[in-house]
C-alpha cells in the first residue's frame, strides 16, 4: 500500500494523544501525585496535538466540504465510527482542562479522567480495526493490529509525560512515571517485534499464478503492463524496493524502540532529566517510520498485477 502522509502524522499525534491522556488519567486515578499544574499544562499539549491530528486528517480528503458524510456509515464502518469518537474525546479532554481550571472538585476530579480514559482506548480500537477488519489484507488482518496501534501509543504518551515532568522539574513524578514508560516501551517492541515476524511467514492465498491462471513455477512479473500511471499504482503501490524496506525495518526498531528505551533506562539508573526529551526527539521519527512502513509492507491483493514498477 501507499503510505499516505497525512494519514501518517494522523495516526502517530493521535495516538500520542490518547497515550499522554490515557497517562494523566491513570496517575490521577491511581493518586500518584501529579502537580496541578503539570496536569493542565500536559492536558493543553495533548489537546494541541489531537486538534493537529484531525487537521491532518483533513489534508487526506478529496472533497473536504463532504467530510460530514463520513458519518453516515456508523453502523457499519469502523472510520465512521472513529469520526465520530474522536470530536467526542477532543470534547471530552477540553472538558477535563476546564473543570481543572475552574478548580471544579469531586465528582469531576475522578469521573472526568475516567471517561477520558475509556474515550482513549475506544479510539484506538476504532482505529485499529478499520484496517484489522480487511480480511483480504492479510498483514492487518489479526489482533496484533489493535495490540500494536495501543502499546505504541501507550508508550508515546508515556514517554511524553515523562519529558514534560522532567522539563517541569519534578524529579520524583519523572521516576514514577518512568518506572512504566519502560516496561510499555519494551512491550510495544515485542508485540511489533512479532508482528514483523508473523508478516515475514504469511503464505497469501493468491499468488501471480493463481491469478493469472498460468501454473508456471518460473513466472515472473517483468513490468506493470502500462505506459503511465493510474489510480490502481498511486494508490496501492508505493514504489520503495526492497532494500529501502528492509533499511525503514531497521531504522524504525532502533529509533522507536531500541534507543528510547535505553535512554528511559538511562533516566531511571541516572536520576538524570535530560535522557528524557531525548528519547522523545529520537522516538518521533521512529513512530512514524514505523507508521510508513505499517502501510507499506501491506499487500493488497491488485498489486499481483501492478506490483512491479519496470
């Protein structure tokens, strides 16, 4: 598939969102002790970063003045359905900011992060199975879509936190929080880690044989049989060869996994504050690295005939 960079930047802010916000709910609920001011400032960001999400999201549509239409489907679409959750959680997390700031007490104080956390993780479920749900995607099409779109995010809002405590200069909220960005972060990377693994073995039903009816064991694909392009190889061929995907494997294992997690666990053994925005700065191109090549190792079935560019 073709990795459409709006949808790239959508799902890697959005997700980081959800997991910054999924962070401050869980240390509210759990009474860790965030700072007031910490929690509205962290809020604010994860509340920038969502509306940049759904700015992006927008560059991806043909006809933006019919975007209203994507919710039409909900009762069968899982995009519709995400279309619709996801104005709900912006809603919902300026609604948490504005209780914050108007000093609104108890049952705001636990309700509200109890909500915000449910809106997180019915977004990323949304999300997720818009592409789990196509059977004929074999890479997507398994429960490690979900796990992987929900750890990964986890792990970017964890990180964040963790970055924002230590720019805030509050040490103990760094190491506390740290103490779970660490253990997520290395579970994203096994959970993506057999992802890649599970992708690597996958026998697709259909091959250039069945396809073309020609039972030849030395078949081979010489050109895509056109002398310019079409909707068919703009959109469901993104054109890297095979070494350029296999340098995007490495470059996104290392970036957001590899590298952010020794710098948290630099950050825990050191009591330093720096490795932490590190390990943010080094993670973002990671994440979306990883994004670009979530889309682009996927094999939709048109490409036995376009799949070769000359």
């Amino acid at each position: 598939m073709r990795p459409a960079f709006s949808i790239l930047f959508f799902t890697v802010l959005v997700g980081a969102a959800q997991g910054l916000v999924c962070t401050l709910a869980l240390a509210v609920l759990l009474d860790i002790g965030l700072a007031p001011g910490l929690l509205r400032w962290a809020l604010g960001l994860a509340e920038l970063l969502l509306a940049a999400g759904l700015a992006a999201s927008f560059m991806h549509l043909g006809h933006k003045g019919r975007a209203w239409r994507a919710v039409l489907m909900w009762r069968s679409s899982w995009m519709s359905r995400e279309v619709i959750l996801l104005p709900l959680f912006i809603a919902l997390v300026a609604l948490w900011w504005l209780a914050l700031q108007s000093g609104a007490g108890a049952p705001w104080s636990w309700l509200l992060p109890l909500l915000a956390l449910s809106g997180a993780l019915a977004l990323w479920y949304c999300t997720a199975m818009i592409y789990a749900c196509l059977r004929f995607i074999e890479e997507w099409a398994h429960p490690l879509t979900i796990v992987n779109f929900t750890l990964i995010g986890l792990s970017s809002g964890l990180v964040l936190a963790c970055a924002l405590a230590a720019l805030a200069g509050q040490p103990h909220t760094v190491q506390t929080l740290g103490r779970y960005a660490l253990p997520v972060t290395l579970a994203a990377w096994a959970a993506r880690g057999q992802t890649l693994r599970r992708n690597a073995g996958i026998r697709h039903a259909s091959n250039l044989q069945t396809a073309t009816g020609i039972r030849s064991g030395t078949l081979v694909q010489k050109s895509m049989g056109m002398s310019a392009g079409s909707f068919n190889t703009r959109e469901f061929f993104h054109g890297a060869s095979p070494a350029a995907l296999q340098n995007m494997r490495r470059g996104f294992l290392l970036l957001a996994f590899v590298l952010p997690a020794s710098l948290l666990a630099w950050g825990l053994a050191s009591g330093a504050l720096w490795p932490w925005w590190l390990a943010v700065l080094v993670q973002a191109p990671g994440l979306l690295a990883e994004r670009w090549f979530f889309f682009a190792q996927a094999r939709h079935p048109q490409n036995l005939y376009y799949q070769t560019v000359s």
